[in-house]
C-alpha cells in the first residue's frame, strides 16, 4: 500500500522476531511449574497406589476402622483404579469439547477475555497486546499506510478479540474525526500510557516514533514481569507441593501412629 514493500518485510521480520522471543521467554517461565506440578501428579500416585492401600491392609486385619482421610484416600484410589479408563475418557472428552467452544466465536471472546482478567497474568498479557499494537503500528505508520488502516490491521495483530474490539471502535471515533490519542483514551484494556505517548506524537508530528518508544517500553516490562513471574511461583508451588505431599503422608502416618499408641 505504501510502495516500501522490501523496507515493510524487513520490518515485518524484526517484529516477528521480537514476538517470537517474548513468547519463548513466557514458555521458559512455565517450564518449572509445569515440572513441580508433575512431581505432585507423580508423589500423590505413589501413595495412593502403593502406601495407602498397605495402610488400609493393616487397619482390616486388626479389624480397626481406617481415620476419615484415609478412607477417603482409599476410596479415591479404588475408584481410580477400577475406573481409571472411565477418568482418562472423561478428561479427554472435556478436553476435546473445550479445545472445540474455544475455537467458537463465543468460546475464543470467553478465552481472550480471561486472559486479560486471570490473576497474576492479566497485567503480563495487557503489556503484551499493547507492545504489539504499538510495534505494528509504528512499521505501518512509518511506511505510508493510511491511520485507519493501521488501526485494523494493528488490531489483527493483536491476536486477542476483546482488546480488538475496544480498537476497532477507537477507530470509528477517528473516522469521525478525532485525534488518535482521544480515542484510545480510557477504552477497557488500553492501557493510558499509549494513547498519552500518542498525544506527545500527535503535537510533533512524530507519532510512529512515540509509538515505537511505547513498544519498546512495553517489551522491557515484560521481560521484567516474566522474571518477576517465574520467581514468584516457584516457591507457591513449592508450599503447594509441600501442603500436598505433607497431607499424603499425615494421611498414611498418622493412622499407624493411632495405631502404635492403641496397641
């Protein structure tokens, strides 16, 4: 559209490779939890399959009755294994199903819109569109494209439906004829930092560049906010292992101590 077909790919690569590298930085700061969360999936099998069945052997031949969270524990591992193929198609169905509404226009809103609410994550995926935004923007901007059609091929970019919407009505506000910066300002989920540092451009006829300043910023704090992240759920998910292994063993130990003082 703007005859810089070449200088438009070499930006066009650049922003891939930036979005490709917050991405992969997001990845790398789930590796450990995803890990934690297989050692607890791995500690709670052992003792349900292993140690709490012996426990329960040891309750019956001296004909005592099992604590309550024993036996609840004994009837979760008899259930699972008597209908564990039951469990692993229920699972696969629900996952199924859910992939399927996701993919639904109600189902991809339902999805965009509990990433942008999720605690703990909400503010890191806000940073993440508006970086986008304000990236496409710019390398749209800065080769000639009209402003409304930056405005929604930026909110394609975006890849989040709800924060396009809120994008796509700024842009009526701009067909009608406000400034850029007025339109943006105080929509759901923008964050106000944008549509100010497009005033600044706006007044000096430099808005490409503020809102390559804007990306810039936004990109920074995210690689702050994703090692921010992956420092603070490590130690929730280690009291979280701790909590679940401790309620494990109290289960299993604390039935044979009852035992041990009674006998």
């Amino acid at each position: 559209m703007s005859g810089t077909l070449d200088e438009s790919l070499k930006r066009i690569a650049y922003q891939q490779e930036k979005d490709a590298a917050m991405m992969s930085k997001i990845r790398g700061a789930m590796v450990y939890p995803a890990i934690v969360l297989v050692v607890i999936l791995v500690v709670v099998a052992f003792m349900l399959f292993t140690v709490v069945p012996q426990v329960e052997q040891l309750y019956e031949d001296l004909g005592e009755e099992l604590p309550f969270l024993t036996q609840l524990m004994v009837g979760v591992a008899d259930f699972l294994g008597k209908f564990w193929w039951a469990v692993l198609i229920v699972v696969g169905l629900v996952i199924y199903f859910v992939r399927m509404y996701f993919k639904t226009e109600g189902g991809t809103k339902a999805k965009d819109q509990m990433k942008l609410n999720v605690p703990m994550f909400k503010g890191l995926f806000q940073k993440l569109y508006m970086a986008r935004f304000a990236r496409t923007s710019q390398i749209l901007l800065s080769t000639g494209v009209a402003m409304l059609d930056t405005m929604h091929l930026s909110g394609d970019s975006i890849n989040n439906s709800v924060v396009k919407n809120s994008i796509d009505e700024a842009a009526d506000k701009v067909q009608s004829g406000k400034p850029l910066s007025e339109a943006l300002m105080g929509r759901d989920y923008i964050l106000p930092f944008l549509p100010q540092m497009i005033s600044i451009g706006e007044q000096s006829g430099r808005i490409d560049e503020m809102l390559g300043k804007v990306a810039q910023v936004y990109e920074d704090e995210l690689d702050e906010q994703i090692k921010a992240l992956s420092t603070m759920i490590e130690p929730i998910l280690m009291v979280f292992l701790a909590v679940v292994a401790g309620g494990m063993i109290g289960a299993v130990l604390f039935p044979i101590y009852a035992l041990v003082s009674k006998f």
